[in-house]
C-alpha cells in the first residue's frame, strides 16, 4: 500500500483536545468517502450504497421492519427512505405490505431477488474489503474495531441530546 507524506504525519502527545478531535474527524470522514467510493464501484449496475444497506440490514433481521424503523436505523429522514425503499420495491428487491392492524402503516421485508441482490453485491465488493483488511493486519483492525464502536456509541448519544 503507497503512502502520501501526510500519511506519515503524527499528531503530536501535546496536540490540543481540538486538534486532536480535527484529526479524528478528519480520517473517519476521508476513510468513509474512500470506503463509500470502492464499495460502490463494485456494487451491480444499478445498486446504490443505500439499496445494499437497507437490504443488508433486513437480510440480517429476517424480519419485517416499518419504514419509520428503517430510517431511524439509518439515521436519514422518512422521505428518503420512502425513496430508497420506492427503488428497491421497483426492483423487486422488497415486499411492502401494510400492516393489518392500522392501515397507514406499511411493513417491508427482503424478497428473494433481493436476498440474491444482495448476495451478489456482497461478493462484488467482499474481496476488495477484505484486501484492505489484510493490508492492515488483522491485529490492528480488532485493536481499531473497539475504539470507533466507542465513537459511533459517543456520536448517537450526542445526536439524542437536545439542542
């Protein structure tokens, strides 16, 4: 793997809390635009990152979840889920039912085409991945994996804060 000079840049022991935290933000940023840029140039023609997502998601569940559900998963509005799902009923991907209790709710679970899709984008992008994974090492990786887990539980509790 080539490094770039700045790749070899240490934040220093003495760096401030807010240089520290700008570097932190900084690779978790550039690392998910790159990670974002090789998945989604593997994916199948026509699949999007947010597609595979929402049916990596509902193939892991094996259960129906309402689309409210899956934005809040997510983390994005209720429109653009109804996009993404529109999409992928579209492609035959989901199965949108209403619930047979309250009508104007609505439940969605994986189609076998869908389960398919996202088998075959799983293998697409899988060896790509794991590549990077190797590269690294293992070992670095496991010691990374509990430190951003901490990050990501740091980053949803500050978002359920008010204000």
């Amino acid at each position: 793997m080539k490094h770039k000079p700045q790749d070899t840049l240490q934040i220093s022991a003495e760096a401030s809390p807010d240089a520290l935290a700008a570097s932190l933000f900084s690779e978790v940023f550039i690392s998910d635009q790159l990670a974002r840029d090789l998945i989604g140039k593997a994916l199948p023609k026509g699949m999007q990152i947010s597609h595979f997502s929402v049916l990596n998601l509902l193939a892991h569940l094996n259960v129906e979840r309402s689309p409210a559900e899956l934005a809040e998963a997510f983390h994005v509005t209720r429109g653009a889920m109804t996009n993404t799902l529109s999409r992928l009923e579209w492609a035959g991907h989901i199965h949108i039912r209403p619930d047979w209790d309250d009508a104007r709710r609505k439940f969605i679970a994986i189609s076998p085409a869908g389960r398919a899709a996202r088998d075959a984008a799983l293998a697409a992008f899988m060896p790509r991945i794991t590549d990077v994974v190797r590269d690294i090492g293992a070992d670095r990786v496991r010691a990374a994996l509990p430190v951003l887990r901490l990050l990501r539980k740091q980053l949803e509790e500050a978002l359920r804060q008010p204000g």
